[in-house]
C-alpha cells in the first residue's frame, strides 16, 4: 500500500511532487516490466525541468540518454555533464543528422513543438513531445502525416496516457465491470502569481494559459473512458489581460450521450481530482497526472475498493517505454495518438469559442 504518498492529500507543487516521488523509490530495484522493447538511443532537446525529470527517470531505470541539444549549447553542456550524457549538439540540426539517434524527446515550450516535430520527423526519427503535443489541430494533423509518410512514431507524452493505473481500470471497464459510464467531473486549479505576467503561464507569446497546460490533462483522463470524442462543448470562460485563458468551466456531450464536466484555473488551487461516475460504481483519482491509486465506490453497498497500479515515479519512464514499444509494434501504445488528438480537437474548439489565439495562429 501506498499510504504515506496519498493519505494527506495535501496541495503540492508539481515539481516537488515529482522530486518527493524520486525520493520514495532510491533504493529500490527497477521494476523488469517497464522496459520490455527493444531499446532505442534518445536524444533530448531542451533543458528544462521535465527533461530533468526525464533525466533522472532514465537514470533509475539504469540508462542513460545518449545526446542533448538546446538553444544555450553551454546549458546543454551542463545538462549533458549532470546525468553522464555522451554528445553535446552544437544544433539541432546536428541531433536530427546523427545516424546513433533513434528516437527524440521533445521538452521546449509548446508553442515551439511543431517546429521541431516538422524537423525531427522529417529526419526519420521516432518523437515524444510533451505536453501540449501542439497548438491545435491543424498542426498535430500535419505532424501525424509527417509521421506516417517518414515510417516513424509520434507519441504525445501527457503522463495519463500513459500510467499504468489508466490500463489497469480500462481494462477492467472494457469487460463491464463497473457497467456504462454516464459521466466524467473532472477538476485542475494551479496557483501562479500575477507578479511575473511575461511568464510562459501568462505570456500570449509563450502559448500560456490554462487549457494548454493542464487542461490537457482533465480532457485525456475523461476521453481515455468514453466510448467517442465530444461532439458538443458549451463553456464560460475568463480571459486575462495577456490574452490568454485564466480559468474555465465546460462541459461535453459525445454521441452516447456521456458527459464531461470540467473546471480550470490558473489562479486558484483546486484538487487534481477525476471522478468517473459508471452505472455500478464511481471511480475517484486524486493528483491524475501521475496517478498510480484509485478507489472505487460501489454502488450497491457503498464499499470501497482500493486499486493499485505503476508507481508515480517512474510516470517517464511508461512514456519512454510506450514509445518503444510503439516502435516495435504494439497496437496498443500506437493507438494513444488517436486520444490525443481527440483532446487536441477538443482544445482547439474552446479556444476559438474563447477567442483565445496564438501570434503563430494568426
């Protein structure tokens, strides 16, 4: 059991959640079935924090990354002396042309992505990129195709996709244990402080706001349960001085009839809870992201069921695997990309309903 991370249920920085879940497993053995494809060589580009996080996943898993590259070579440098990385790239061009290079992660800020995506993929590489994969719609389609015409993998890394946890409960829901799901609440609030408006949470420039940052993650946690996309969206939302959305309220409809209710912020701290409500029973994650606990209310008695599944810490490292393994094949791991664009188009439509729109899209 995995009380002492998620008895107190107390707000935390996601960063020091991800350090805190570092720490509760050094010591431990590598789990044997998180890797089990062929392994492939990654390169990273960026030097931020998640590609610290990557980083150090890889480094539990007893790997390594093989070569970064990043707008400051003399960051990189630093990144590549910290975790025992064996090339520096003067460019990303010299990254893509590297024949030792299978695969890319992709960790600068999202409105970058689709610049990066056209190159890396174009050059016969295999690519996670993370969260938001892509402004909208229309790129996300144009780096799908880029992908299917150069033989590669493209693979959006939003942690829920790729959670052990996830697998587990829809595996269970696909042999109808807990009977149909009727509705899916799902809420996200951040806390970022308005002192610093040119942030990348703030600043229009950067693709700030809400629905590409976290919003993200309540639409996959909900569409990874329903049985089609939302065909219907009504939604309220405040849009901050930037131009970019603060916080929101929506709700979804697909074809059978199943709803989505969601609730953003970026200036109020609100559990990261899901609640997927099904004719037998309610499902309750808390901190979804990363989720590798779940409890279950079953209707007919109230009792609760705890599940387990995956461990927080190694949230990276499901990703890196899921792409291998896309690689080698895997129909399973293939197929996420078609939830993620589903939430991408979902994405997409709010933020036109919002008026919320990037300099790249105009």
């Amino acid at each position: 059991m995995k009380t002492d991370m998620h008895a107190s249920a107390q707000p935390r920085d996601a960063a020091e959640a991800a350090r805190a879940a570092f720490v509760a497993v050094q010591g431990k053995p590598f789990p044997t079935d998180i890797f089990t494809a062929p392994r492939l060589r990654w390169a990273v580009i960026g030097c931020g924090v998640i590609a610290n996080q990557m980083a150090q996943s890889f480094a539990l898993a007893g790997r390594s990354i093989h070569g970064v590259a990043n707008r400051t070579y003399a960051k990189a440098a630093a990144f590549a002396e910290a975790y025992g990385i064996q090339r520096v790239y003067s460019s990303v061009r010299d990254l893509y042309d590297d024949p030792e290079v299978d695969a890319v992660y992709i960790t600068t800020p999202h409105n970058t992505h689709i610049e990066y995506l056209r190159a890396a993929l174009s050059a016969g590489k295999h690519v996670l990129c993370e969260k938001s994969i892509t402004l909208n719609s229309a790129e996300l389609e144009e780096a799908r195709m880029l992908a299917r015409e150069h033989g590669v993998v493209l693979m959006d890394a939003t942690t829920v996709l790729h959670m052990p946890l996830y697998k587990e409960l829809r595996r269970r829901a696909d042999a109808g244990e807990f009977g149909r799901l009727r509705l899916a609440q799902v809420n996200f609030g951040s806390f970022h402080s308005y002192e610093d408006e040119t942030s990348r949470f703030w600043n229009r420039n950067l693709a700030g706001g809400a629905m590409l940052d976290i919003g993200v993650y309540a639409l996959t946690v909900a569409r990874l349960f329903m049985e089609s996309k939302p065909a219907e969206v009504v939604s309220l939302a405040n849009v901050f001085h930037t131009g970019v959305d603060e916080e929101s309220g929506f709700v979804t409809r697909n074809a059978e009839g199943q709803l989505g209710v969601f609730s953003l912020s970026m200036h109020a701290k609100q559990p990261k809870r899901a609640d997927l409500c099904f004719d037998d029973c309610y499902i309750e994650i808390m901190a979804y992201p990363r989720a590798d606990r779940a409890e279950i209310v079953w209707t007919s008695d109230g009792h609760r069921e705890v599940v387990e599944a995956g461990e927080e810490a190694y949230a990276l490292c499901y990703e890196a695997a899921n792409l291998e393994k896309a690689v080698a094949g895997d129909s399973s791991s293939l197929g996420l990309i078609e939830y993620a664009s589903d939430v991408m188009e979902t994405m997409t439509r709010l933020r036109a309903d919002w008026g919320v729109v990037y300099p790249e899209e105009e």
